[in-house]
C-alpha cells in the first residue's frame, strides 16, 4: 500500500506547517485569559497591595500578547519565516513528491504523536515555573514542582518517541505483521 501525491509545492507545505502552529498559538492565547483572570482573583486575596495586583495583570497581558503576535506572523507572514529560516535552501525540485510506503504511514502519526507531546508539555512547564515563581514572590507556600516534574518527563518522553520514531514504528509494524500470519 503506497499513497503518492505530486502536485504539493514545497512552499505550500511550509506555509500550511507554519500556519497551522499559528493557529495552535492563537488557540493557546485565549487559554492564558482564565489563567490570569484565576491569578488577578488569587492576588486579591491574598495581597492587600495594588502593586502585586496590577504586576499580575501586567504579566498575564504580555503572555497573552505575546502568543497574539506570535499568532500573527506565524499565520500573516509565513513567507517571511520560509525566506529567513531558509526552509527551501536544500530542495533540488519545486514540488514535493509525498510516496509513502506503509512503514512510514506508521511512523508518521508516532512522530506526530511525540511532537504533540513536546508542543504540549513544554509550554506548560514553562508556564508552571512562571506560577510558582510569583507564587514565591508574593511569599506563598506552594507545592507546584509536582506539576512541573509531570510536564517536564512528558514533555521528554514525547522528545524519546520522536528520537526512536524509527524502533518504534518497527516494532509495531512487527507486530501488525505477526497478527497478520496469525489469522491467516
């Protein structure tokens, strides 16, 4: 079983690429609103000083801008990122000619999946240290670092799958194989 398609350009699957992690930051954008809404709620009762309050604010404002923009030129100027990062340096042909055997149909969606893990888990941790360091500046106890551990080994674990991508579609294309002989 072989899928083949012809009449992809090079440019075009760089653009849909990068446009589609444009979108996935503007989706995580409108998460960091709950967050800070939690943050400005939880620095009220806990601060009696406008200061804490309005630095809370002032950071959850620039996360949230901060994935804005990256949404926009992500999404709006995707050529921009192709030309800089020179994505189309070492291509020999102008078309991308997609002819997949079915080891790597299984080895896709595993990549995918380990890619999706590390997309996930990193931001979050990311964002989890960020909590638990103004949770230590405004002098609360916190017991975050378990959250943080959890997103960290994910996120690693997601890093392993993609590295060994390859053993890993192999041993389930074994596998696939070996349920094949056994119902025949």
């Amino acid at each position: 079983m072989a899928l083949k398609n012809d009449k992809m350009y090079i440019r075009n699957f760089w653009q849909f690429l990068i446009k589609f992690l444009g979108i996935w930051y503007l989706l995580k954008a409108f998460e960091q609103i709950p967050d800070v809404f939690n943050t400005l709620i939880y620095t009220l009762q806990i601060s009696d000083t406008y200061l804490a309050i309005w630095y809370s604010f002032i950071v959850g404002l620039f996360l949230f801008g901060f994935y804005v923009l990256i949404s926009f030129f992500l999404i709006f100027k995707s050529g921009w990122f192709i030309d800089q990062l020179k994505l189309m340096k070492d291509f020999q042909q102008e078309r991308l000619q997609i002819e997949l055997n079915e080891f790597s149909l299984i080895r896709l969606p595993v990549i995918l999946f380990g890619g999706y893990l590390m997309a996930m888990h990193i931001p979050q941790a990311i964002k989890e240290l960020f909590v638990l360091y103004r949770m230590n500046a405004l002098k609360v106890e916190t017991q975050g670092s378990e959250i943080i551990l959890y997103h960290m080994l994910t996120a690693i674990f997601g890093y392993v799958v993609v590295q060994f991508n390859h053993r890993i579609a192999k041993w389930i294309h074994s596998d696939k194989n070996e349920n094949q002989r056994k119902d025949e």
